[in-house]
C-alpha cells in the first residue's frame, strides 16, 4: 500500500498526559503534512487543533470517558457535548466495561447512546462515534457483545484499546469483532501497531481505521512506498 493511501486510513494520535500544546502543534503540522485520516488528542486540545486544521481535511478526534469508561453516561454526554462545540469531528468513547462484565448491557447500551445522541444532533457537520471496548479486559463473548450494544446504539465504529489498558490490538481481536459488526459498522485497531507490517495485517483482518501513536505513525510511512 501506498503511503497517501495508508496515511488517509489512520489517526495520528498524541493522548499522553505530558503533552504540551506544542507538541500537538506539530501534530497537526504533521496531519496536514502527509494527509491523516484525524488527529486523536485529549479533549482540551481540541480548540487548537480546529484552528491549525482549519480547511485541510484532516478530522479532530478527541476521547470521551477516556480511559476508563467508568464516568456516568451524563457525564459522558456532556464531555461529547462541548467536545463538539469546541470543534471535535469525532469522538472515541470508552464504554462502561465493569457493567459490561457484570451483565448489565443496558447500562451499557445507555453508555454508548448518550454519547451517540450528542453526536446526532444538530452540529451543522457529521459526527463519528467509536466505542472503545478495551478488548484486552474482555472475554471473546464480552467482545462480542459489546460491540452488537455498540451498533444496537449506533456507533459508526467500534475500536479495540485505548492504549493505557494494558493490552493492544490483536489480528484475532480485529477479525473477531469485524465479524460481530458485519458491515453495519467500521472497525478501529488502536494500541501496539508499531510497523508497516502490523498495519497491514490489522486492515487486512478487517479494520477500516488504525489509531497509532504520532511517532509510530511517522515510522510506518517512511517505510511504505511513496
């Protein structure tokens, strides 16, 4: 694959904690650069990065519940809400996975549909939910069914890690769950993609998007023929 190809099918990402507003400066520097899918910042950066964006294509993603899922769904909504009247083009919404595990899916279905409606409403520009089910906690039928809740309450993509949980995406995760969403949702492999090699085999197993880390994503491209 041709690196403006790969390059329009990933998320250049920077959510550490330590990050200053110019390293997210040249972030956005970099997306517009080799033509990202999005940046995926923390939700105080998204002001800026709307502004540095501003008219090159690249989407602003930012993280809600972010990383443990384990805010109320109000409060969930509420992040979504002014993360999209600050400029988010997209939100990575980590769900309640303790309910999930402990067999409360409606709370889980509510958890995802708060944040789903925000994004419905009327913004003036369409709005992208991923829901991050931390796969790496989560027995093959929890993954399984959380991402038919994720559908039930309509995310547009259903993501495998937030990075911080202690385990990344896997090829079995990523074919796992595209089969659980079929076509009624894209898949995003986020966490541990490190080379060319494992960006391919997580489109290749069926994700449709790739979340990779700002220094992982540069290294992958420059590998990948122009």
């Amino acid at each position: 694959m041709r690196r403006t190809e790969l390059a329009k099918l990933i998320d250049h990402t920077l959510l550490k904690p330590e990050a200053t507003a110019s390293d997210v400066g040249g972030l956005c520097d970099e997306a517009r650069r080799f033509g990202f899918a999005a940046v995926c910042v923390n939700p105080c950066f998204v002001p800026l990065c709307r502004r540095l964006l501003e008219g090159s294509g690249v989407r602003v993603c930012t993280v809600i519940g972010f990383p443990l899922g384990a805010n109320a769904a109000e409060t969930k909504a509420f992040e979504a809400r002014q993360a999209i009247r600050d400029g988010a083009d997209e939100l990575d919404t980590v769900i309640s996975i303790g309910a999930l595990k402990g067999g409360r899916f409606d709370l889980v279905l509510e958890d995802i549909a708060a944040v789903v409606r925000e994004a419905r409403a009327d913004s003036g520009r369409p709005i992208a939910v991923k829901a991050i089910i931390e796969a790496s906690r989560l027995t093959d039928g929890e993954k399984v069914r959380a991402c038919n809740l994720a559908v039930e309450a309509g995310a547009d993509f259903v993501k495998t890690s937030t990075g911080f949980g202690g385990g990344g995406a896997t090829v079995g995760d990523v074919r796992l769950m595209r089969a659980a969403v079929g076509d009624s949702a894209g898949v995003k492999a986020s966490g541990g993609i490190r080379t060319g090699e494992d960006a391919l085999a997580m489109l290749a197993a069926g994700a449709t998007r790739l979340g990779i880390s700002r220094s992982g994503s540069l290294a992958i491209l420059e590998s990948c023929p122009e």
